[in-house]
C-alpha cells in the first residue's frame, strides 16, 4: 500500500492555548519539518462559563479527575467570562498566527466564541452563525490580511444553519465532523456544497477519558493509522501543546516514517467535490467524551 496521509489538525480554544501551547507545538513541528493545519477560536475565551456549568452536572468530578481538566487549562482559564473578564484570543497574539503561517502551516478559523458555539451551534439561525463567522472572519483579516480557506467547528457541532452560512462564505471545505472520509454533509434535507473532511481518529483525551494510559495511545494510533487512505488527527494546543508535549513529540516521531503529513487545505484542493458521498449528519457520543458531537451518518 502507497505511504497513508495523514493531516494533523491543531484546535486552540483558548488565550493560554495560543499564547503558552501554540509556540510550543510550532517548536515541535518545526524541528520535524512537520506542517500542520491550525484553526484558532478568534474571539473571546469564555472558558469560565463553560467550566462552572460543567461544575453543576453529575459525574463532574470524576471527569475533572480523569482529564484533570484543571492541569489542562489553568486556574485561570477557568475563571475567564466569569471572575475575570473574557480576553481575546487571536488579537492577544498576532505574533503566534503570522508564525504559523510564515513556517508553512495551513491557518483556518476554530469559530469566533469557542463556548457559544460549542453549546448552541446545532440550533443557531443562520443570523447568528453569520454574527460568529463574520466575526471571526474580521478578526483574521486584521491579523493577516486574508481569508482563510478553512472552518473547523468548535467541539464538532454543527446545524442547518451553520453548513448553509459556511456554503455562502469565503471556504474551501470544513473539517466540522467526525467520520470516515470525506464527504458532503447534509442536515434537515439541506445539502451543503463545500465538502467536509472529518476528523478520523479519536482525540488523546477521549482514549484517556477512557482509562487507556499515553504509552497505549500511542499503540493505538501506530495501528489505526494506515488503514484508510487519509486520516485526520486532531490535536489541542492546550493539551498536546500542554502537559502532553511530551507524549505528541514521541507520537510524532513513530509516525514520521510511516506517513506523509498533508495540510487539509491541500486535500481539500485535491477533492472531486462533485463525486464525493453525500451523507447525512448525525449527532452522536463518542467514548471518552461528554455529550455529543456531528458525525457522518454512514
Ligand atoms: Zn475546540
């Protein structure tokens, strides 16, 4: 079999995501000549919020223990949007997104408010996804003078709403979902004409949500990888940016051999939009991860 792709996709949620793990996984990418694609949340970092509310659910504190949550973001980003006021991520650190972008990396957008869209996109109006893009997009334009030619949902939730504003704007593709392979993504009888490049693979704090150990994840990924012709990875700055740098380097290491590492723009590119699947979106748990999120429907 032909060398598999593999596209490792860097979320950053977070103002100490982009300002403390995005330098730190741009180090570690460019010591291995490794290009990634990255979608930064461009507005405010509302983490707080997010985090008290999660404080009121059952099982909080034993997901808190499994993914020390706290270790992760910082004391804090867990008081950000509530104690201390929501600072704004992209524009905090326009140094960070014009050095990914100077080293070869592909720059998308991650949303403009990671939490609102996290816990409202699948019901949104177009006008209030619109707000969001718009947003975002201005943002980007600030910072880099361009549009960019990527969307990845925040916390993979999308709607009708969303795939129909994103259809209308300056995209090439979004990477919204989890599935298989690329496809186009349809929701209430909707049909969207971008295509849609999910995420394959599981994230390391799903695999460690569910009680498997770093050393494990890796074997995990070393057997997984190379069974479909592209896999997409999604990695956080906050995470494997984080207290798991460690991990990712080694992670990276293993597979430097095995795979060649593409941008999604470049796949994108590549894509006969006209003959790809069209399936339905389906919301869907995951293992290792609360709530649900969009999947391709199969
Ligand atoms: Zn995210």
């Amino acid at each position: 079999m032909a060398t598999p792709d593999l596209v490792l996709k860097i979320d950053v949620d977070t103002h100490r995501g982009l300002g403390d793990g995005m330098p730190r996984l741009l180090d570690c990418l460019a010591r291995r000549r490794v290009a990634a694609s990255v979608y930064v949340s461009m507005g405010p970092d509302n983490s707080g919020k997010a985090i008290w509310r999660v404080f009121t659910r059952r099982g909080f504190a034993k997901k808190m223990l499994r993914s020390n949550a706290l270790r992760l973001y910082g004391l804090r980003t867990a008081l950000y949007g509530t104690l201390l006021p929501a600072p704004e991520i992209a524009r905090s650190f326009p140094e960070v997104l014009r050095r990914a972008v100077g080293e070869g990396h592909e720059l998308g957008i991650h949303g403009n408010d990671h939490v609102y869209w996290h816990d409202r996109a699948v019901g949104l109006s177009e006008p209030e996804v619109a707000r969001e893009i718009d947003a975002a997009l201005g943002a980007f334009r600030d910072i880099l003078g361009d549009t960019p030619p990527g969307f990845a949902a925040p916390g993979w939730q999308c709607g009708k709403a969303s795939l129909a504003v994103l259809d209308r704007g300056p995209f090439a593709y979004h990477s919204s979902t989890r599935g298989v392979r690329p496809y186009r993504p349809r929701i209430a009888a909707f049909t969207a004409r971008l295509p849609e490049i999910p995420t394959t693979l599981p994230t390391v704090d799903e695999l460690l949500g569910q009680g498997i150990g770093a050393e494990q994840a890796i074997d995990l990924y070393l057997a997984e990888i190379g069974t479909r012709p592209l896999d997409v990875l999604t990695v956080h700055a906050e995470v494997e940016g984080g207290p798991y740098a460690e991990f990712f380097a080694t992670l990276l290491d293993r597979l430097a051999e095995r795979v060649r590492f593409r941008r999604l723009v470049d796949v994108a590119r590549g894509l006969e939009v006209g003959s790809l699947p069209v399936c339905e979106v389906v919301q869907e748990a995951l293992p290792g991860r609360a709530g649900t999120v969009s999947c391709q429907g199969l």
